[in-house]
C-alpha cells in the first residue's frame, strides 16, 4: 500500500509530533544522575550499602526541598547503584557502565582498593569525580577527581598506637592480621611501621584470603610466637568477629585492637560477647547519638542491614557534593572540584569536615572528620576517646 | 604446634567428608554434577536460623529440620528440574548452577545479604596438654563421622543401597533387574541434598548464616571430589583428609594462599597421574 501525502495525512503527523513535543517539555525536571559503586554483596556489604544509603538519604533530603539549584536549571537526583563485590574486574564494568550509559559524572565509592586502582585511570581520563573509601596510599597519589571520605590507617595509626601504649604499658609484642589483597597490603604495612616505630616488637604479620571463615590454622602460628595483642586492622568486621572467636577457643587470653573500620555489631554477633569484651576500635561515628539514630531510621527503610558510619560518612560526603554542586553553580568537573576544594570547613551531620592530605599525598583530597574510638563493653560500643589526625 | 595441627585437621576432614559425601553420592548415582551443592548446604544453615528465630525451636531440633529439609527441597529439584538431565552431564551441570543462583538470590531477598545469629549451643574449649579442642567443631566432627557411618551402612547393608548401587553401575540392567531408576533417583538426590544440609546445619553456628556460605563449601566439595574420584564414596573420605591436612599443616607453615595453591597443585597432579582421582572408576 503507498503511503500517501495529503492534508490529511500531514495534519495528522504535525499534530502527533506537537503532541510528541510537547509532553517532553511538560516533564518538569532535568534528572542528575548520581553513581554508587561498592559491595553490595558479600564481606564488605555492610559498608557498600553504607554507600548506596548514606548518598540516597541525602538525595532524597536535596528532592524534598526541591531538587539540586544548579545555575539556572533545578536538577531531580537519581542515584544509581552497581556491586563490585569488592573485586577490581567488577568495578570495571560498574564504572563502563556509569560513565557510559548512565552518563554519570559523580560516583561515591568504591570501597576496595583493588577496585579504585583498577578504575582510577577511567575515571581520571574522563574526569569523573570519585568518592573513595579505598585505604591505599596510591589512591590519592597523582590525581585530580578522587576525594576520600574518612580518614585512614596513614591518617590515625601513630594516634592509635600511641593510645595503646599510654592506657596499656603492659602490652609489647603484637601480631597483626590483614586481607591479601591491595586494601591490607597497604593497611598492614602502615600499621607495622606506626607499631614499630611505637616501641611495639611486631611478632607476626599474617594474610588470609578474603573467602576464608576458618583461621584456625593461621591463629595456631600466631599464637606460636605468643602476641599480648592481636591488631585486626583493616579486617572485614564480620570476619574479625569470627578470628576473636576462633582465637580465644584456641587459648588466647590477650588484647584485640581494630584500628581499621568498625561495625560493633557485626563483631558482636560473629564473636559473642564475652569473646568481644574489650575489643578497641576506630569509627568515624559515635554510635546510638541522635543523628546516627535518625539516619539509622533512614537506613533501615532501605536496607536489611545494619546501621554503621559508613552511611554517616557518605551522607556527610554526598551533602558536601550536592553543596559544592550548587555553589559552582554548574556540572563541569573542574569547577566542582574548585568548589569542593573551596567548600571548607564543612558542617557534617556529627562534626566539621576539612581537607588535608597534602603532605602524604600531594593532593588535599583527604576527608579529615573526627576518629571515634569505641571499645565492645558488655555487647555494645561504648566511646572512650578520639585519635588525633596526622 | 604439631599437635594442635592434628586437631584442625582431624576436625576440618569430619566436615569435608561429610560436605563431600552428598555431591559423590549424587553424581555417582545420577550422574549429574550437582553445582547447587553448596546452595543446600545454605538452605540447612537457613532452617536452623528460621527453626530457632521464628519457631523458637532448640538447635539439637533443628539440626534434623534441616537435614529433612534439605532433603525435601532435593526431592522438589531433582522431581521438576533433574530428572530430564540424568545422563546428560553438561545440561545437569547448567540447570544445577541456574539452581544455585536462584536459592541465594532468593536467601538473598528474603533475609538480606548481612550473617545470620545462629545460637550456639556450645561455646568455649576443651584444653588436653596444651592442645585446644573446640567444643562446636568437636561437636560437628562426631555428627558428621556418625552420618558417614550411618550413609555407609545404607548403602552395603539395605535392599535400598543395594539398589542405589545397583544404578550406580548400568541403569539398564538395573531396571533388567526389576529396580525402577526413577525410584531410585529421588532417594538418591534427597539423601545427598539432606547431608548436604546437615552440613550447613552444623557449620551455621560455627561460621554464621549468609549468602554466600555455600561457595566455599562447594569448591571445597568439589577439590575433594575430584581427588577422591567423582563417585567413589571411599576416595571421597581420604582425599577429605588429604586435603584438610594439606590445608592446615601449609597455613600453619606458610599461610592460606600458598595452602590453596597446594592444593589446587595437588589436584592437577592426581589427575595428571591417576585421571580418574586416587579410587575412582573412569
């Protein structure tokens, strides 16, 4: 059948593309999308989907009072999450996808370190601005997008061996315990160093692989070289619960330390109380305030998981985004990144957050948020001090 | 430090013997590999956390819950997916991994990715000379000893083993026989998915409930397997041992990593020599 061009025919297909037209200019906001990238499975979890809840709390907060006030234009944030599953070749595709099709430019995450390396060229060629919670040293080195969230091993270990020293003179030999991947060869190294460097004889330095829940074999050459205490550094909470368990039925009497990412929970229920009493570690937020309650609230319409300082600090790094956003006043990368580097001292939700780093990094890029430390009395986290930032 | 090594690889074999036991069981009879092997393991860990949390049963309860469980849903499986496979190695393989995934997703949904509390019904150890000898893996060792005894036995001393057996060898001149495969098979898959579901059942107040728990325990199943020779109930108990000792005597000396590269070792050079595994049948 020829398709045939009369008035009719003309009329009617104006007509539909007006109408075409017009309902895409009745949609009444421009959508930012914003990227989340972290494990949203597996070890780690809890701490990825800190991530993805810390950043939507905040989204949705910037949409209640009316979207994101870039320049002239009103922006609706829309977050988009992938999992890494704490894997570097996961990250990969995650971080194609959302400078691609997603057509991101800001991404909070991701956690492990083996995934910001593995991205972090990406990511700086096209000028994406990554939030990182990734530990490693090299993450900061040579670039000009990636910011990370909270303080790090490099930031606090000399504080937080100097603590055990004065509150605890009695202890002198230490072991310490890491995952064998990026984030702990990095972590261990740091802490071996700010141990030996404390006066502390470090008596054994042991990797396991993240997929293992059995340490019974690598406890038993711990516990040969007989540690006062056992520093559980950048160990996955729910893992670390399960080496205090293991490590106590196999005699061990002595100290555990967990200067490295905290999840009281988390430990307490791997570990059991009683094993857990005493446990010392570090956290970027206080447990059970007003804040952590009500973001925890917030959390929990979210997630099945629990409420750690991982949400705190992401929520606290997407409002300094979305803040800095609106005071450039436009999306380009480099005049987010003045404004973000303008944007300080910054009221977060439990404290002031500046920039430092510069020193150990080249690059005032670094987070600095005040380090809680908290110790596992009777099955709950209990605040004793704070650690004092490099 | 010798001594402790025997004790952690003596209870580590327990396990993998019993982990193992189920995924031989199951090919050796059925000829399919079950890769959801690990994903029944986790459905028993499950039961015992539902059992205690919402049905407030005691964990000595719910330990053979989860068996019959594990079991019933093997029975499900095999009914509606397996049973047009048998034979078939690679679509078995296929639709036994789609089934593995869509239990975890589904364990996944329902209680979220975070560990599971699980009561521990023993805590703390027993110290004899120095050694340490923990009460829940003691626990878990004896159980699951008993349930290879137990499996053993079904198998060499009832007309049901007798007839499993008898399919293990030619279905055809089974049926010949008068045993009808079709019976068999069922039995068959149950017994080595509710074994597999007492394992998990054991290991959840050890380790905790999660997602991804049946992972490990599946490649480990797997290693000892294929050492022991796929079917061969025998090789599947010594190459259990071989491996938990290799594992625990290299971490004790070096640490995990190498012990897996050991071990991974040790399997291609058991299979370069002896394809079949140490007693298997090729």
């Amino acid at each position: 059948m020829a398709f045939i061009i009369n008035r009719r025919t003309t009329l009617a297909a104006l007509t539909a593309s007006a109408l075409a037209f017009s309902a895409g200019l009745s949609y009444a906001q421009d959508v930012l999308k914003i990227g989340a990238l972290g494990p949203l499975t597996g070890a780690g979890a809890a701490w990825g989907l800190g991530i993805d809840g810390g950043v939507k709390i905040a989204a949705a907060e910037v949409n209640a009072r009316g979207g994101l006030k870039v320049g002239d234009t009103t922006y609706t944030l829309e977050v988009v999450s992938y999992d890494d599953q704490y894997k570097a070749a996961e990250a990969v595709t995650a971080i194609n996808r959302l400078m691609g099709p997603d057509d991101v430019r800001f991404v909070f995450g991701p956690i492990g370190s083996a995934s910001l390396l593995a991205i972090k060229p990406l990511t700086e060629r096209e000028g994406v601005l990554l939030f990182t919670g990734a530990w490693a040293a090299d993450v900061l080195k040579d670039s000009g997008y990636i910011f990370r969230v909270g303080p790090t091993t490099q930031e606090f270990a000399p504080s937080t061996v100097a603590w055990l020293k004065e509150t605890k003179p009695e202890l002198k030999r230490v072991a310490t315990i890491a995952a064998n991947d990026e984030t702990g060869w990095n972590s261990q190294k740091i802490q071996v160093a700010a141990y030996t460097a404390g006066g502390f004889e470090v008596v054994s330095t042991e990797f396991f692989e993240r997929s293992q829940n059995d340490f019974r074999a690598m406890l038993t050459k711990i516990l040969a070289q007989n540690p006062d205490t056992i520093e559980l550094d950048t160990v996955p909470p729910r893992t670390a619960g399960l080496m205090i368990r293991q490590a106590r039925e196999l005699g061990y009497q002595g100290a555990f330390t967990k200067f490295g990412g905290y999840d009281v929970e988390e430990i307490v229920k791997a570990a059991g109380a009683e094993y857990a009493e005493g446990v010392v570690g570090t956290t970027m937020a206080a447990p059970a305030t007003e804040t952590w309650n009500r973001l925890g609230e917030e959390f929990g319409k979210l997630h099945k998981a629990e409420m750690n300082d991982y949400v705190v600090m992401y929520y606290d790094a997407a409002n300094l985004l979305f803040s800095s956003i609106e005071k450039a006043g436009m999306l380009d990368s480099d005049a987010v990144v003045a404004a973000l580097e303008a944007n300080a001292p910054f009221d977060g939700s439990v404290g002031t957050l500046t920039w430092g780093g510069g020193e150990a990094y080249g690059v005032d890029h670094q987070i600095y948020r005040s380090v809680v430390m908290v110790e596992i009395q009777g099955g709950k986290g209990v605040v004793i001090g704070e650690a004092k930032l490099n | 430090m010798f001594q402790q090594f025997l004790v952690v690889a003596g209870l580590s074999s327990a396990t993998y013997m019993l982990t193992a036991l189920g995924f031989t069981l199951i090919f050796g009879i059925m000829r399919v590999v079950n890769f959801a092997h690990g994903e029944f393991l986790l459905i028993g860990a499950y039961t015992v956390f539902v059992a205690q949390h919402v049905l407030g049963l005691d964990y000595m309860i719910a330990l053979p819950l989860a068996a019959l469980v594990a079991g019933g849903f093997g029975i499900l499986a095999e009914r509606l997916l397996f049973r047009r496979f048998t034979g078939d190695e690679i679509g078995g393989m296929i639709v036994a991994l789609a089934l593995a995934i869509t239990i975890k997703g589904a364990v996944t949904v329902i209680w979220g990715v975070d560990s599971q509390p699980i009561d521990r019904p023993f805590s703390g150890s027993f110290e004899i000379a120095g050694v340490f000898i923990p009460r829940d893996q003691l626990f878990a060792a004896v159980v699951a000893l008993v349930m290879v005894v137990v499996t053993w036995w079904l198998l060499n001393h009832t007309r049901l083993g007798l007839a499993m057996r008898a399919v293990a060898q030619s279905p055809e001149v089974a049926r010949l026989q008068g045993i009808a495969p079709w019976k068999t098979y069922p039995v068959a898959f149950a017994i080595g998915c509710a074994l597999a579901g007492l394992a998990g059942a054991l290991a959840a107040p050890i380790y905790g409930a999660e997602p991804n728990m049946g992972d490990a325990a599946l490649m480990k199943a797997f290693i000892v397997v294929v050492l022991g020779g796929l079917g061969s109930i025998p090789g599947a108990l010594i190459a259990a041992v071989l491996l938990a000792s290799i594992e625990a005597g290299i971490s004790i000396l070096f640490n995990a990593t190498i012990a897996a590269l050991v071990s991974f070792l040790a399997v291609i050079v058991v299979l370069l020599v002896k394809p079949a595994g140490i007693m298997g049948r090729s």
